[in-house]
C-alpha cells in the first residue's frame, strides 16, 4: 500500500541525487553479473558432463563449493588480502621497492571488483542448473547432430544450450534477482544500488513511503526480465521425447584442450572458495570465535534446523505450483505462480517488515481474545518463534525451488501424463510415480539451492528472530560490522563446511540422475506391466 501513497519531497530528493547513480549501478551490475555466470556456469557445466579430462570428477562437486560462500564474508576476506596493508600490496612493495605512489592496483573495493565476486559467488546457481539439464538431454539428439557433421561447439551452442534454455535462464534469473537482492558485499564495498538505496531510506532516514517505493522499482526489474524471456521465448516448448536413455558420447580432451579446461574449471572455484576459505582458514586458527563451544552448538544448530525446514517446505510449495501451473495453464495461473514466486527479487529486510506486521497484528489479537475471555496471556505465537522465520525463508526462497522444478517439469512430454491418465491414474499419482523419479535430479538441486541459502540470509534473520535466537549467519555479521573480522571467520567457516556435505551429496545423486539404457527399459517395462495388471 506504501507504494501508492503521496511521494512527498523525499522521492524528489532521492530522484535528483542518488537515484541515477543507484540505477547505474545496478544495471552494471546486473549485466556483468548475468552475462558472467551464464558463461561460467554453463561451459564448466558442458565440460564436465561431455568431457573427459583429468580432475573431472573432482570438478563436478568442487564446483558447487562457491555456493556455500556468503557473498559479504568473501568480501571481507579479499578486501584484507588485497588492501594496501594486505599480504599481496605488502609483498610486491617488499619485492620491487615500491612505495605508495609508485604503482597501479586495482581497487577490490569498487563497482567492477563487486561484480566479479558476485560473480564467483552466484555461478554455481547456473551451473547447477544447467549440469542437470544437460544430464537430461537426449544422447539420440546429440547423434543426429553428429552425423549432421557438427563439431563439439556446434553440438553445445546449436542444440544442448537451446534444449537446456528454461534450466539456464532459471538459474540466470536465480543469480540476477541475487544480485538486486545483494546488500552485504555492495555495503562494505561503498557501491551505491537500489537495495542499499533501500536500506538506507527505510532504516536511516526512517521514510517508509520511499523506500517501499524503492523496492517496487527493484521489483520492476525482474518482472521485466521475465517478461521479456518470456516473449522471446514465444510459443517454443523444450520437450525430452525419448522413451529410453542411452549413454552419452563423451568427448576425450588431450594436450592443450585438456589443459584449457581444467584452467576453465579450476579458475572459479580458487576465486569463489580456495582463497577466501584458505583466509578465513588462517584468520580463525590465529583468533578464533571466543564463544567456541556449547553455545556455538547451539548457534550451529538454530541455523541447520531453520535451513533443513525452510528446505523441505520450499520445495514442497514449488512442486505444487509448478505442477499445478502445468495442469491448469491459464493466464490466471501463471500470474498467480509468478506473483507466489516475485518474493526472492525483495530484499530481506522488506520481506521481514511486511511479514511482521500482519502476524504481530494476529498475536495482539490472539492475546487480546484470550486476555479477555480466559484471563490469561499466550504470549508471541506467530511474530516471536521460529515460525516466523521459516514463513519468511519460504516467501523470500520459493522462486529458487519453483524455477529450478519448473525447468526440469517444462521438458517431460504431456504425451506421458495423457499415457498414465489412460491407465487410471489421477493427477497426483502421476506426479508421484512418473514426474518426481525424473526429475529427481532437479529435487535435489532445488532443496541444495534453498539450504544454502537460508544458511547464509541475514537481513530477515536479524529482524524476525527470536529473542536469544541467533545463527551462523547472524553471529558472523555482528562480529565482522565490529571489525572482528578473524572471530567472525569461525561462524563463516562454520557455515561453509555445513554446505559442502550437501553439495557433495547432491553432485553424487545427480551424476546418477540420468537412469542406464537397461535401467528405463526395465523400469518402463515393470511400470507398464503392472498397470497392465490393474487393468
């Protein structure tokens, strides 16, 4: 509602002085960004599944290792290291006899250097992706591409890309609506965007009205970036068409292509998790958390269970509406599943004001009716539990699990839901036995996708926890706004070692994603077979 309300002098304001820059910004930043982790993302993805090289295997988990890395904490890790007093200006002054003046180096803390370590933080989301389309995709296609006398690029660029396009852009989307969202990085680094602008109007200069008009701005630019996919996308449908999987010709890279593509690989994941992990590594082994011990338990454990939860009932709500969007395609669904999905492209803390206030609204009702009638008090129910908070992480995080399920749900043929609604089987039957098995893949990828990132939120946590509720993510952040940086290491590492375990899982469970030759023959032949029976 705060949207329609007058604008007054502070929007004048806000437009003759900060706004151009905050739009600049942005734009830059999202450009780079997009265009950065669609390259990274989808040739790294290509070149572990089709190609044969040494360290692939390493690579297809070690990958996703960057995705366990707050954006904010490899901030403050490579703003020390490469600071004038860091180790890297210190050496080449020790080595050369330089001075301060004497040479050039580039500013980590600056708009181009933002958008390279949001980069390096948010290629794993198309990568992911991508990896599972591509695991996906039809070997008899790729064949016929071969005989045609298409080479290994043309075979990536002219069909495996347009055939994984809904996965790709699905995770393109996820790393921009990232990066519009990104506060923490951006803030420390001095770069002036919509979400900072957002922050700063609604917390430091305590207008409301302004910054709710800011963020419908910032929520402008996804809805425009969806549309316009959309419309480019016309009446085109990426269906997977084969009924037995075959095994993929893979290609074998020797000499210098071998060389060029473990540099491609091995490049991202020393920049987005390596170095920073190696310097926290360093920073909490020389300091440490003082609070090492029970009560970081206890901090380590809020933060699992909020993120298996929030998990769980993120992907269960992006099934629902994405199948549902699949059996009733009307203009009302598709608004309504798009609507359900825009929370990921409003900043934390937005989400957080505007959740609180209904729920405290429910509880000073709830106490009021019980007051009244029983004489008694039940306290904050809703606003003042983990409910609250997990409420949050699904509206903030429901986009990461319905873009990922829609994708992999967009590619099975309606042929089959017509084959399994002829053999009795109703709509979520066909959803259980032939939908989730394959796209058990895209399951996983999407549950992975909504525990990191409820791992590493911040802004909505710090505002709707709890009293004496506090997470990994949360004790990070409180030490390093302090300076503290090295304390802050342990929690961050913490939080990082928490989301290896499940990337590796999941890079086990989606490498055996794509079912054998004899495998589908079996399990259609067994499939068929006892319906048969039913009949």
């Amino acid at each position: 509602m705060h949207i329609f309300m007058p604008m007054g002098d502070v929007w004048s304001h806000l437009a003759s002085t900060v706004l151009p820059r905050y739009l600049l910004n942005t734009l830059f930043l999202v450009f780079a960004v997009g265009i950065g982790t669609f390259v990274i993302g989808t040739g790294t993805a290509w070149l572990v599944v089709m190609c044969r090289f040494p360290g692939r295997r390493i690579f297809e988990w070690a990958m996703l290792l960057p995705l366990a890395v707050p954006t904010y904490v490899i901030a403050y890790a490579y703003t020390d290291f490469f600071q004038y007093a860091g180790p890297v200006q210190t050496l080449l002054r020790d080595l050369f006899g330089w001075d301060r003046g004497d040479y050039w180096f580039p500013n980590v803390r600056s708009l181009p250097g933002a958008a390279v370590l949001i980069t390096m933080v948010l290629y794993p989301y198309v990568y992911m992706l991508a990896r599972a389309a591509f695991l996906e995709q039809s070997a008899g296609v790729l064949d016929v591409g071969r005989t045609l006398g298409r080479g290994p690029w043309r075979l990536f660029s002219t069909i495996a890309v347009p055939l994984a396009r809904p996965a790709i852009v699905g995770g393109v989307s996820l790393a921009l609506m990232e990066t519009l969202n990104e506060f923490g990085a951006v803030q420390y680094f001095g770069v002036d965007t919509f979400t900072t602008g957002i922050y700063r109007t609604w917390f430091g200069m305590g207008e409301q009205i302004a910054a709710a008009q800011l963020a419908a701005c910032l929520l402008a630019f996804v809805i425009v970036f969806v549309l316009l996919e959309r419309w480019s996308r016309g009446k085109r449908r990426y269906y997977q068409t084969a009924s037995r999987y075959q095994q993929l010709q893979y290609f074998e890279l020797r000499g210098g292509k071998a060389i060029a593509a473990v540099a491609a690989c091995f490049a991202p994941v020393l920049i987005g998790f390596i170095l920073p992990g190696a310097l926290l590594g360093h920073m909490a082994m020389r300091t440490g958390d003082s609070l090492l011990g029970s009560e970081f338990v206890s901090i380590a454990g809020n933060s699992l269970i909020l993120a298996t939860l929030a998990a769980l009932v993120a992907v269960g709500f992006g099934l629902l509406l994405s199948y549902g969007a699949r059996l009733h395609p009307g203009t009302l669904t598709r608004t309504a599943t798009r609507i359900a999905a825009m929370g990921y492209a409003i900043p934390g803390s937005v989400v957080a004001v505007g959740i609180l206030i209904p729920f405290a609204w429910l509880d000073h009702t709830l106490n009021t009716y019980t007051r009244d009638h029983y004489d008694m008090i039940v306290g904050l129910i809703f606003s003042g539990s983990a409910f609250i908070l997990i409420y949050a992480y699904v509206v903030r995080f429901l986009a990461v699990s319905f873009n990922a399920l829609e994708a992999s749900l967009g590619k099975v043929t309606p042929s089959m839901d017509a084959a399994s609604r002829t053999l009795g089987k109703t709509a979520g039957g066909t959803l259980r036995r032939i939908h989730t098995p394959i796209m058990r893949g895209s399951l996983l990828a999407a549950g992975i996708l909504v525990f990191v990132d409820v791992m590493k939120e911040l802004p909505a946590t710090i505002i709707l926890r709890p009293f004496n509720f506090d997470t990994l993510a949360v004790r990070a952040h409180n030490l390093a706004a302090d300076e503290r940086l090295a304390e802050a290491a342990t929690s961050s590492l913490t939080i990082v070692a928490v989301g290896i375990i499940p990337v590796v899982l999941l890079s086990i469970a989606m490498r055996g994603s794509r079912p054998s030759k004899s495998a589908s023959r079996k399990e259609s032949a067994a499939f068929f077979d006892r319906e048969d029976e039913h009949l």
